[in-house]
C-alpha cells in the first residue's frame, strides 16, 4: 500500500512560481495529484482586489474544487537588503502573508464543504513564527522585519481556528514550520552563522520539506496542528 498516493486529488498551491512553491508542485504532482498554481504574475496577493479574481478564474479555468490548498505564497525581506528595519513592509507583508490567504479561503471553503469531501489546507509556516529573529545571525546592519514573524505564527492560529469550525466538514488545516532551507537569497555569512546554531549541523533538505508536506496532506488525523522542521535549532 502506498500511503501517500494522491491520484485523483487537485490541489491548488499559491505562489506555486516563487522559492518554495516548485518543490510542493513537484511533490503534489509525483504523488499522483494535479497541481495548479496560483499567485503571481497574474494574481498580485498584496492587492486585495485580486484575490476574489483570482478564486474566480481558478473556478472557470480548472472546474474542480481543490482537494487540497497550500498556502505557500509569501514575501519576505532577505539579508541581503541591508537597509531593511524592523518595521519595514509590515503592512504589505502582513496583506500578502496571512491576510490574502484568509480571503482566498473564506471563498474557497464554501466550495470545498459543498464538494461533501472534505480538504485539507497546509499553511506554510515558518521558525520565524515561534522565535524572534536573532540579530547576531545578520550583518551589515540588517535588521528583520517582524512583519514576517507576525505573519507566520497568525498562520497558525487560522491552521487550529479552521479545523475546530469546519472540521465536522470534513476540512481540516495544519502549519508546518521550516527552519533555514538554502536558496540564492540567502548570503554565506548568514547560513554560516545558523548553521552554526543547528544540532543536527545542516539546514533543512529539500527531502525533508517534500516528506512534510505528504505527511501534513496524507495524514488524515493530523488536525489543528503546527510543528517545526528545523533540525533542532529551537530546542536549545
């Protein structure tokens, strides 16, 4: 028996273009689901206007409603932008991080509890979400703005607030949390620094974020639930 088979599931994943969101369509669609992508270049999330448009143009172009929705789509200000400040962007990154998901799925959950089967929704979280940023891992004077923290650990509020309300639906939401995942945009300086700081001495792999994701979509009891994948780093 191959416990994570998705064949015959649509899932929808926002920003299915950006840093992360290849490796979950990737992992959705070698599973057996048919993936979609919604965010950018054609849905901007930091314009509410756009949102109930994107809704509608999922609904006519693909005619199903989604199994299963991955809230990836998400900005953040990376390191490299040493003019950054706390505060910075808070309000754009709060709209396109966990205000514009909560607009897409009030739309979205009334198609999924007429579906009558159910769904699961995964909200993308982050360390960030349980932590504040630790300044001595950045330099140049970057400082990181809260607005992606805030974000974050909102997101798992809305993950345990969606399932006791709609669980009796057959919906249920969870949050997994990643700790540092290796990309362009992060500068040698800064993963030298937390990598550091890791137990188990490595960032997170792409392995270890595809096995998540399956875990939070295929395990059906698995509700409400937000935890961390991050190599240990929280645990000191």
């Amino acid at each position: 028996m191959n416990l994570f088979d998705l064949t015959g599931k649509t899932a929808l994943v926002t920003g299915g273009d950006g840093n992360l969101g290849p490796i979950w369509m990737r992992t959705l669609r070698d599973a057996g689901a048919e993936a979609f992508s919604l965010g950018l270049p054609a849905w901007d999330f930091s314009e509410p206007l756009d949102i109930p448009l994107a809704h509608l143009a999922y609904m006519q172009a693909v005619k199903r409603v989604p199994d299963i929705i991955v809230c990836n789509a998400a900005i953040d200000t990376p390191p490299t932008k040493t003019e950054a400040r706390f505060f910075t962007d808070f309000a754009r990154t709060m709209q396109v991080n966990i205000n514009a998901h909560a607009a897409l799925l009030e739309r979205f959950i009334p198609d999924m509890i007429q579906n009558s089967g159910g769904g699961v929704i995964v909200l993308i979280g982050s360390i960030q979400g349980y932590i504040g940023a630790d300044w001595r891992n950045y330099s140049g004077g970057f400082e990181k703005p809260c607005g992606y923290n805030c974000s974050k650990a909102a997101l798992q509020q809305l993950a345990r607030s969606i399932t006791v309300q709609y669980g009796r639906y057959g919906i249920r939401a969870v949050c997994p949390g990643f700790g540092p995942y290796v990309s362009k945009k992060l500068p040698e300086d800064f993963l030298e620094n937390i990598t550091s700081k890791i137990p188990m001495g490595r960032t997170v792999s792409k392995e270890s974020l595809q096995r998540t994701l399956l875990y939070a979509v295929c395990c059906e009891d698995l509700a409400g639930e937000d935890w961390l994948v991050d190599g240990g780093y929280t645990k000191w």
